[in-house]
C-alpha cells in the first residue's frame, strides 16, 4: 500500500511538472506573438489616410478643372460676339458674325482680366490655339495651375504642379 501511495504522489508531481512547462510554454509563445496586431492596425491606418488624401487631393483637381472650363466658356462667348469690324464690312455679313484670330485673343484676353479666378487655380494663361479658325467660330484654349490642398509639397517634390489645359469654342449666328 505504501508503495501505490508513493507511486500516485509520483505522478501527481510529474503531472504538475508537465502542465507547468505547458503554461511556461503557451505563455512564452503568446509573448512572441504580442504587438503584432498593433502593426498590421497601423498599416491598414496608414493605406486609409493615403486614400482619403489621394481622393481628396485628385477631387479638388476635377473641381478645378470644371470651373477653368467654365471660365474658358464665358470667354470664348465673349469673343464669337467680338465682331471684327474690317472683315465684317469688307466681307460683309454671312451666317455668323465674322471673327479673327486677332477679335477673339483681344476679347478672351479682356474677359480673362475683369473676371476673378476661380476657387482652386492659381494662375491662368491663354495659350496657342486661341483664335478662329473659320473665320465664325471662336476657340479659346486655356491653360491654368491647380491648387492641391493637402499634398501640394508631395507633387512639388515630384516635378512641380498640376496644369491643366481646357478648350471651348463658341459661335453667334445671324438669324
């Protein structure tokens, strides 16, 4: 009897033993394991705040480009008005008024200074192109630079700004 006693308090150490190294082990392991989601909850973060500024940054730049089109709208309105007298009387009155490149550059470019710039561009400038080509159409190419709201000194890193260039054309005929 006395050696059945000795064995069960044999195995009941042993036991003990064994289900200590299991938790020293399982604790060890979970250790390891510790701060990793603290890592992958900081890159997700990091990929959602590229995407927020990425969207708001390129929705600004469409935004901009809309009301640089309408700019380029009202100017090329102005100028298929902008009668070009030595043409007109020369040539007499057909089925538009007759415009030159000349009419349509000096009236766009009147337009362009009275009226304020739009929220969103920096600077605009009318370029090659702008002028008629039929004689009773006008073109109006206008090239203007965006203002990026949050990552401005990330594109200026990269090679400068964001132009962009619109084209609009016009025509007033004569009933």
């Amino acid at each position: 009897m006395a050696t059945l006693l000795g064995s069960r308090r044999r195995l009941r150490s042993c036991c003990r033993l064994r289900s200590a190294g299991e938790h020293r082990l399982a604790t060890t392991h979970v250790q390891t394991e510790r701060g990793q989601i603290s890592v992958l909850i900081l890159g997700f973060t990091v990929i959602a705040l590229m995407l927020i500024v990425g969207g708001v940054d390129v929705t600004a730049v469409q935004l901009a480009r809309a009301r640089l089109l309408d700019a380029a709208d009202g100017a090329a309105l102005d100028a298929s008005d902008a009668l070009d007298r030595g043409s007109a009387y020369d040539g007499g009155l057909r089925s538009a008024i007759a415009i030159t490149d000349g009419s349509v550059r000096r009236a766009a470019a009147q337009y362009l200074a009275v009226e304020p710039r739009p929220h969103g561009i920096s600077s605009w400038v009318l370029t090659d192109g702008t002028g008629s080509a039929d004689g009773q159409t006008a073109v109006v190419r206008l090239r203007g630079t965006a203002d990026i709201p949050i990552a401005a000194s990330v594109v200026e890193a990269f090679g400068g700004s964001v132009n962009i260039t619109v084209e609009s054309r016009a025509r007033s005929g004569l009933r």
